[in-house]
C-alpha cells in the first residue's frame, strides 16, 4: 500500500477538504483505514436511504463515533420505489410507470436499476459532498468489480477531483489489508455486496445469489418480503421474452 499512501499524502497536500463515501462495504472500510491519518481533513458520508440492514446501522454508529465529521445524507428510497417501481437488471418496458400507462396497470412496477441507485444513493452524496466544500472524493470502486465506478481515479468533474485508492486492488487483496489492521472479517465482509445496500433491492441479480443466502439465514423476515417480488419480477421479464421467442420461431 506504500503507493496508495503516497497518492493520499498528494491529494490531501492539494486538497482541504475530501469526502470519503461511506458505504459499510469491505471496501470503503479499507478507505477509512487508509485515510486515517488524514481524517482531520475527510468528510466521511453516509447515504442513509431509509432501507438499511441492521447491521449497516450499527457500522455507520461505529464510525460515526470515532470520525471527526461525519455527514448523513438521507434519501427515501422506499417511497421512490412506490413512485417509479423496483429496481431491475432487465427492464420489460410495458413494466415502467411510463409504460403501465400506455398499457394497463401490472401487479408490480419495474425501472432501471441505474436510475434508482442514482437517485437514491450516488447523486445525493455528490451533491453533499460538494456542499459541504469538498474539493475530492474517494470511492472504494475496483477495477475488478463487476459494477465500479465510470470514472477513472484522477478524473476531474467540475472542479472536484475523484480519487479510487483501491482501483487496482483484488477481492482478496481487500481482505488481506483489513486482517492486517486487525479487522475481524465476518461473513458480510466476505459477500461481494458487502454493504448489503437496501433490504429491498431486486436487482444486481448476477451476484445476489450468496446475499439472499445471507439474508435467509439472518433475516427470514426479509428473505420472505423479497422472495415473492423476485417472482413477480421475473414473471414481468417472461412475457415479453416469450413473445421474442414466438417471433423467432417464425
């Protein structure tokens, strides 16, 4: 890590003021161990989107504790979902609130994965950032993830610079930091969403398998509220992909 300090001891030298998104993850954990010695000048922020596993909230009132700022963002991401529907990875259209319209009302509405995550967690803690005066934000985004950041460690938007310590970091490289600042490494620290992120997300469904595992295990009341949307959900995808195959078949 002997590289990574040296990029932090240059953007902290640059910067008065730098945010550090905060998500309870594996990886913004490692984040908050690296900056620490730079925590006088670090804005640790939190987007609480009112849809949080207990023991996210439990880590947020950890660091909240030990950081000398610490900034909450809050957003209501059930009530988004109310409005515009759950988050998909594959989006039957006739689903939308725009197409629901068009059509007729369905059982469930669906959008975008990307739109709800925007909405709900990436461009409120932006624009917190910003407010608060930041001048740089660090993210925990590796390369090698399959969802990371779109933009490089360095870019610059509209005079804030992004900086990704972990960019070309691996999962296990993640872990082996951690066990050496003596994090004890529990079994959500090993899921690949280990922030967990909102209880009742129903997309990112490639690698969601071992987090419903989990939340089966510890949370059944959970497990039982999304197993039924998860159904719905690909009841949705089925129809239209049934009529794709009937066409093919021509």
């Amino acid at each position: 890590s002997g590289g990574i300090l040296l990029m932090l001891d240059d953007l902290y030298a640059r910067h008065e003021k730098v945010a550090l998104m905060f998500s309870g993850g594996r990886d913004s954990l490692a984040c908050l161990h690296l900056t620490q010695p730079y925590w006088e000048q670090t804005t640790v922020v939190w987007v609480n989107p009112q849809a949080n596993f207990p023991e996210i909230e439990s880590v947020m009132q950890a660091v909240r504790e030990i950081v000398p700022h610490f900034l909450e963002v809050t957003t209501d991401q059930p009530a988004s979902i109310e409005q515009f529907g759950y988050p998909v990875d594959l989006l039957p259209v006739d689903w939308t609130a725009m197409g629901q319209v068009s059509t007729k009302p369905k059982t469930i509405m669906l959008r975008s994965y990307l739109d709800c995550c925007s909405e709900n967690k990436s461009l409120p803690a932006d624009r917190a950032a910003r407010d608060a005066g930041c001048t740089a934000i660090i993210r925990g985004s590796r390369s090698d993830e399959m969802h990371h950041s779109v933009v490089k460690s360095g870019f610059v938007h509209e005079g804030v610079e992004y900086c990704h310590p972990l960019q070309t970091w691996t999962f296990g490289d993640v872990l082996n930091f951690l066990r050496e600042r003596g994090v004890d490494i529990t079994p959500r620290l090993m899921l690949s969403e280990s922030s967990l992120d909102c209880w009742n997300c129903t997309a990112f469904l490639a690698d969601r398998r071992e987090r419903l595992v989990y939340i089966k295990e510890r949370h059944p009341e959970v497990y039982a509220h999304l197993v039924p949307l998860l159904k719905e959900v690909r009841n949705a995808a089925l129809r239209p992909m049934a009529d794709l195959e009937s066409i093919l078949e021509v």
